[in-house]
C-alpha cells in the first residue's frame, strides 16, 4: 500500500501539475506526502570570473531561495485546503545535480511524483532504451523474455488495486473499469504460455528489429 509520497514541487514561474497530482494520490490513498522545492546554485553568466561582481552572484542566490519559498508556500496551502498530511523542505542543489539526489531520495518512499520531462529528458530516455534493446533484450531467447513478462504482470495484479486508483486519476476512467484492465493484462494466459519452448519459438524468437521512435 502506497503511504509515503514524495513529489518535486516545481520552483519555476508556471502552473505546477506534479503537486495538485501529488495531493489527488496523498488524499486518495491516506498518505503522507512530503513535497521538495530546489534552493538551484546560482549559474553565473559565461564571463571572466574575474570580472564577475559578488553582489550578482548573491542577488541570484536570494531569488532562487525565493521561488523555492514561494513554491513550498504554494504547496502547504495546497495541502492544507485537501486536509492531507503533509511536509515540506527546501533543499540545496546544484541544475546538473537536482534530478541525481531527487531520485536517492525517492528511494526511501512508496511513490515518487515529478512534473513533465523536459525534450532532453525524453532524448535520454530512448537512447537508453535502444542501448537496453541492443546490449541485452533483443538477444533474449523468448523463454527468457517471458520470465520477466510474466513475473512484471504478476506484480501489477497483486498491486492492482493501486495501479487502478493511479490510472484513474490520470486519466478519470473508473476505478472499477481500470481494475479490470489491470487484471487483463495478464493476457488471459497468454504470457504463462510463453514459457513453453515451442509458443516462445513462434511468439518471440527470430529477428525482430526495434520499431523507429521519431524524435519529438
């Protein structure tokens, strides 16, 4: 069961959607949520240091301590007006560094919510993905392949409840309807059939290429 949640309350000036999200999950589950505003190392401009004034370098600093306050000001109203349980902090972080310690801190809770992925962020994503498919997956005998397919849907069916509650606020389809498709998607069988030599010869054996992913 989902009881603590973390969520990466955004300092930039635009609508925040991970911490209204964030509170929607704490709420729907009984959860504590702790929310994260970055306090960013200033990133002067690419100059001579030399030259480079102190007082620039601490006027950046005070206005990156005040969005993170005005961010986790933001998200303790927002909290306080759901009636959800909730904490808040600032942490100190350098641009490069933020995403790294995020993702170590979110290792100590049940959920982690972050906002939208920025083009480079995704550009990662599939690189990494096409390295996984060529240094690994692709040369996977089906059989093997279907162990882990099959193991992955047994975890979203013992975890179905969960999965059903998330996608419904993420997308407003019914609980009920999503529990059902969670539980679909053990295929019927179908995956536990793949562990057979000759069903995982003819479903996944052979020469598959990886499908073009057009660069968005």
């Amino acid at each position: 069961m989902i009881k603590d949640i973390l969520v990466n309350v955004s300092v930039a000036p635009i609508r925040d959607v991970a911490a209204p999200f964030a509170v929607s999950v704490a709420t729907a589950f009984d959860a504590h949520l702790t929310g994260v505003a970055f306090v960013y190392e200033p990133v002067p401009p690419a100059v001579d240091m030399t030259t480079m004034p102190g007082e620039l370098i601490d006027t950046m600093r005070s206005e990156h301590e005040k969005a993170a306050e005005a961010a986790r000001a933001m998200f303790d109203r927002l909290t306080e007006r759901a009636g959800a349980s909730a904490t808040s902090r600032k942490v100190d972080a350098t641009l490069v560094g933020a995403a790294e310690l995020f993702g170590r801190m979110a290792r100590r809770f049940d959920l982690a919510v972050v906002g939208q992925a920025s083009p480079a962020d995704v550009g990662r994503a599939v690189a990494a993905a096409r390295t996984a498919y060529g240094d690994g997956w692709s040369s996977l005998p089906g059989s093997e392949r279907a162990k882990y397919l099959f193991r992955i849907a047994r975890i979203l069916q013992e975890r179905s409840r969960e999965f059903a509650v998330l996608e419904s606020l993420n997308g407003g389809k019914p609980i009920k309807d999503w529990r059902a498709t969670v539980r679909s998607w053990k295929a019927a069988g179908y995956l536990p059939s793949l562990r057979r030599p000759t069903a995982a010869r003819v479903s996944w054996e052979g020469t598959c290429p990886a499908p073009p992913i057009a660069d968005r």
